[in-house]
C-alpha cells in the first residue's frame, strides 16, 4: 500500500501490471467520476474506470495484454481531484421529458376548468379537481395589482370626530 500525493488524498490499494485500485479521502461524486473516465479513456482509450462499491476510490483497468501506469494514471487523479468543479448548462430536456412536461400542462388546464365547473354546477364538486391542479404544479401567477396592494404605504391617522 503506497501512499500518493502531497496530502496523503490517494492511496493505492491494489496494483496488478493490468488493474490499478486507488482509495480516496473523500468519497467521490458522479460528475467526478465521468470527468476521471473520460479524461482517462482520453489518454488511453482501451481502460475502463469504475468507482468502488463505496465510492471512496476507483479501479482502472485495461485488457490483460496492456500495462496500467500508476504513475501516470494518479497524476491524472490528482489533477481532475484538485481541479474546480466543471458545471455547464443543463442538458436539453429529451423528448420523454417534453411529452411528461406537456401532458402535466395539459392535465392541469382540464383539472382546473374541472374546478371551475365543479364551482359553477351544484353536481359536480370542484375542490377535488383543483387540489388535484395544485398536487401538479399549478400556481396562480402573481398580477401587478396584488404588488401594489401588498406594498405597505405609511398614512398619517385621521382623527376621529
């Protein structure tokens, strides 16, 4: 067991010529992990990466025809590891999430125009259709009039007569 690194962060608990399995001090986040893979795979194309079952450390590993280069590869670890963390836009929404988002959109208009009819008709009952609206997501959008009521406005008081 080596230890690696200025602060002891990495420690190498396994090393075959083919498979490398690196301990971390502090467990390790899935936007860190594909970062590692891919900046691994990057440099060497045929090694997988996988985190432990505990997510405090990786294994590298490559066919067992191919040599895994410790030094190498807990460079690479130290540097990802001390790097900032990468957060770029939000990935577009795929077409499930589209469908889901419009289908609850629509499920909300026919659950308040329930409402409303529920309100409206002695039959109907409309509370459950707008709890229902609310339970999705709806909220009713705030007016520039209910602004300006809810601003607190000094008055001088009024004698009373």
């Amino acid at each position: 067991m080596r230890t690696a690194g200025a602060d002891g962060g990495l420690t190498i608990r396994h090393h075959l010529p083919h498979r490398l399995r690196i301990t971390l001090a502090e467990p390790l986040g899935t936007e860190r992990l594909e970062l590692l893979s891919a900046l691994l795979e990057r440099v060497q194309p045929s090694l997988t990466v996988r985190s432990t079952s505990h997510r405090d450390g990786l294994v590298v590993a490559a066919p067992l025809d191919q040599i895994v280069c410790p030094a190498l590869v807990i460079s690479l670890v130290e540097a990802s590891l001390q790097a900032s963390a990468i957060h770029g836009p939000p990935a577009p929404p795929t077409p499930l999430q589209r469908w889901l988002g419009s289908t609850r959109q629509g499920s909300i208009k026919l659950l308040m125009a329930l409402a409303v009819a529920g309100w409206v008709l002695p039959v109907l009952p409309g509370t459950p259709f707008f709890l229902l609206a609310w339970w999705l997501g709806w909220r009713p959008e705030p007016s520039a009039e209910d602004s300006a009521e809810t601003q607190l406005q000094a008055s001088p008081l009024e004698a009373s007569a």
